[in-house]
C-alpha cells in the first residue's frame, strides 16, 4: 500500500476557503499553549474554518480557557469554536475520535487533527486543504519525512532518529509507503470517516495515527503527503507515557493480524 506526494497548491482559491473544515485539537493541561493556537487559526483566510477543542478535563483550566475564547471568536450568527468537554484523560486516539466525529456529525466537508502544542505548522493547513480539493485525495497527511519536510533543531539526535526508526517500523510491519505513518497533521474528508467507523477504532494513544491511516489505506482511499516543518512544542510537557509506548509498539502487529485474519475469512 502507497502514498502518494504531491505538490503544494496555491493560492488557495477564494471559493475553496468556504469549504466546511473543523480543526479537531485534543487539550491536556494546554493552558499556555492554546490562545496563541486558536489566535493563529482564527487568523487564516478561510471562511469556513471552525475549532473544535477536545478537553479531557485539564487541570490547569485549559477547558476554561477554551470557553472563553469561544466567546471572543464566535458571533451570534457565525460559531467559529466549541469546546467538547471529557470528563477524564482517555487518551490522544479517543479524544481525536470523539471530536472527529462530532465534526462529522456537525457537518464538516473536511476534518483536520492538529496538536495544541504549537508543532503543527498553521501556515500550512491552507495548503493541505488546497491539496485535498484539488486531486480528490481522501487524506492528506502533514509529512515530516517526504522531501521539503524537517524537524526541530531543538531536538536531540536521539529523539530524531527514534522518530524515523517508529515510521519505518509501523511502515515496514504494515507494508505501507507512507513516510510519515505516526505523524498527528492529517487532512480527512469526512467521506473517509464514516467509512473507516470511528467507534471500532482500537488505538487509545498515539498509535491512533497509524491505526487510522492504515485502516484508509486498506480501504481503498488516497493518501497525499505534504511536506512540512515539525517544531518542538511551544510550552508544557509531552504526554508520551511507557503505556503509550507499549501500545505503539504491539499496534502494528495487532493490525497485520486482524487483516491476516480477514483475509483467511474472505478466501474460505
């Protein structure tokens, strides 16, 4: 299974900045991190863009943090940003899946997953929409590792090269030519979505971002990549804990078996 690469698509037509698109931001004690985010999406030229924040019941206030700035960004008669509010941390994959599904549901053209810690560049999701519209792609994904993308100078030696080493080992496992399988910048048409079934998603944490692809891939849909610059967060601390690991680890492996197994199924 492939991916395709793409070039960049711009300007963004006038008409294509009305499409229908929630940003899905999970926030887990995101408080210094968050105004300036929905400051920067705010400020895209894209009229039917919406924030959609997924709070998993922050102890810093961030879910308080996120009303507010519903009241400053949204109009009586234009919602720009809601705050969908978890009673508990469920994990990055759950919280993605409850938001992109409200997105969904609330009727959202196009579903785009970003993190709140500032690594996402929001310069470029003019371009991954743009891309999206332009070839019919059903996902496009924000790629660190296709040429034109990069990481943070501010990272280590050691943490550059266990992120490579975790694409290459989901990508090998699961027989993809995705370069960037783990990254969390991705472009979903709510099309693919509903066919992909959010509700049997299994992955709790960030092998969510490899579970989804992989699912898309194996039915049928087109994968883009898009080059972009990864930064280190902007404040706070990862929420990459040992369990998480673990779970990234086994999820690839858990995948190739279940499509083993419904291969076996279809060919009795």
């Amino acid at each position: 299974m492939s991916a395709n690469r793409t070039p960049a698509v711009a300007p963004l037509p006038p008409e294509w900045g009305r499409t229908a698109t929630t940003v899905v931001m999970p926030t887990y004690n995101e408080a210094d991190n968050l105004p300036a985010m929905a400051e920067a999406l705010m400020s895209l030229p894209l009229e039917g863009l919406r924030l959609l924040v997924v709070d998993d019941n922050s102890p810093d206030g961030t879910g308080k943090i996120a009303e507010d700035l519903t009241e400053r960004f949204n109009a009586p008669d234009r919602a720009r940003m809601a705050v969908l509010h978890r009673t508990a941390k469920d994990g990055l994959g759950r919280a993605y899946a409850a938001g992109m599904a409200r997105a969904v549901d609330e009727g959202a053209v196009y579903v785009l997953q970003m993190d709140a810690d500032g690594s996402h560049p929001v310069g470029k999701v003019p371009e991954l929409l743009g891309v999206a519209l332009a070839t019919g792609a059903d996902v496009v994904v924000g790629s660190r590792y296709v040429p034109g993308g990069s990481l943070s100078a501010a990272w280590a030696a050691h943490r550059k090269l266990l992120s490579r080493w975790a694409n290459a080992y989901a990508s090998t496992i699961l027989g993809t030519r995705v370069r960037d399988i783990t990254g969390g910048f991705n472009l979903w048409s709510a099309g693919a979505l509903r066919a992909i079934d959010l509700d049997t998603v299994d992955s709790a944490g960030y092998s969510f971002q490899v579970e989804m692809k992989y699912r898309a891939l194996r039915a049928g849909h087109t994968v883009v990549e898009v080059p972009i610059h990864f930064e280190d967060r902007t404040a706070g601390e990862s929420k990459m804990n040992l369990s998480v690991q673990l779970e990234s680890v086994a999820m690839p492996w858990r995948l190739r078996a279940r499509a083993a197994r419904a291969a076996g199924d279809r060919a009795r």
